[in-house]
C-alpha cells in the first residue's frame, strides 16, 4: 500500500499468532473516511476490537464494532 487512498476499512484480513504462553491479548483499530478534520471529535469514526483469549485447547476470538455518533457504517468482509 503506497498511501492511504488504497486503504479499504471494510475488507480486512485478520492474522493471529498463537503462543500457548499467552493466556489472552487485545488490539483496536481506528477507522474513518480519510477526508473529514477531526472526525473522532465528531463522532464520525469506528473502533475495531479484537480480542483473544485461551483456556486449555479452546481459543475464543471476539470481534466487537464502536461507532461514533454519527459514523456511517457498512457491511465488514473479515477473514
């Protein structure tokens, strides 16, 4: 990706390395439309979060959405 004009936030390709000695981890992504000033300020935004956690041979993942007040949201290809 050479800039930023290339980023699509509704494709997204999720990669987890497992490490049987970490018993969970988080991560949060922050997306907007690339052209609105200060578009967390104004509630035109959406946070990603992931979280993973384990218990024996079980891995949970979840994935939860947080939109801004006013963030137009659309349908998510996650793989």
């Amino acid at each position: 990706m050479q800039s930023t004009k290339e980023y699509n936030g509704n494709e997204l390709i999720l990669h987890y390395y497992f490490d049987d000695e970490v018993e969970g981890s988080k991560y949060q992504t922050y997306n907007d439309d690339g052209l609105t000033a200060n578009a967390y300020e104004k509630g035109e935004y959406e946070l990603m979060e992931f979280e993973a956690e384990q218990e024996g041979n079980i891995l949970e993942v979840e994935l939860e959405a947080k939109m801004g007040s006013r963030y137009q949201t659309s349908v998510k290809t996650i793989t």
